[in-house]
C-alpha cells in the first residue's frame, strides 16, 4: 500500500491533536475518552485512507487527508455515511426503473 507510512503519521498526530483540543476545553479527558477518540479517528483515517486511493490522491492530499479525518472523528463518518446512503438509494431506483 503506497504511502501507509504518511497516512498513518498524520492519522496520529490529527487524533491527538484532537484529545488536546478537548483537554483545553477545561473538559476532563479520561482514559476511556481517550480510547474512544483513537479508535474513532483510526476508523475515520482508514476510510478516508482507501477513498483517497481510489480517487488516485498525491501523497500530500493523502496524509491531509487522514489527518482531517483523525481530527473531524465522527462527523467524517456521519458524512461518509451519508454518501453511502444516497448511493444505495440511486442504485435501488435504478434498478426498480
């Protein structure tokens, strides 16, 4: 897999840029917080990760990328799932047509 190694650092470095944001919110952040928001944003990551080679993305938009999606957490997701939402829904109407 072409640039793994870039996707994954920025993967990192936007999931704990995010634990910080929330730490200077004044909110306490625990262990099992923390957790959360690594497997999230790793999910996240690795989505964003596969979309960005199918799409043939540079090594730079590709670790961008992962970054983002490690700092935006669930929202990425909520988005990507949305997408797949509406792409099921225009094949069944293809098909129902």
């Amino acid at each position: 897999m072409p640039h793994i190694e870039i996707a994954v650092l920025y993967s990192l470095l936007g999931a704990f840029a995010h634990l910080a944001s929330i730490d200077l919110t004044e909110k306490p952040v625990v262990i099992r917080t923390a957790l959360d928001n690594l497997v999230i944003s790793a999910f996240a990551a690795a989505i964003t990760y596969l979309v960005a080679l199918r799409l043939g993305w540079q090594v730079y938009g590709i670790g961008l990328g992962c970054g983002m999606a490690a700092w935006m957490g669930a929202k990425i997701l909520t988005h990507f799932e949305q997408r797949f939402l509406e792409r099921l829904d225009e094949s069944k109407n293809r098909r129902i047509t």
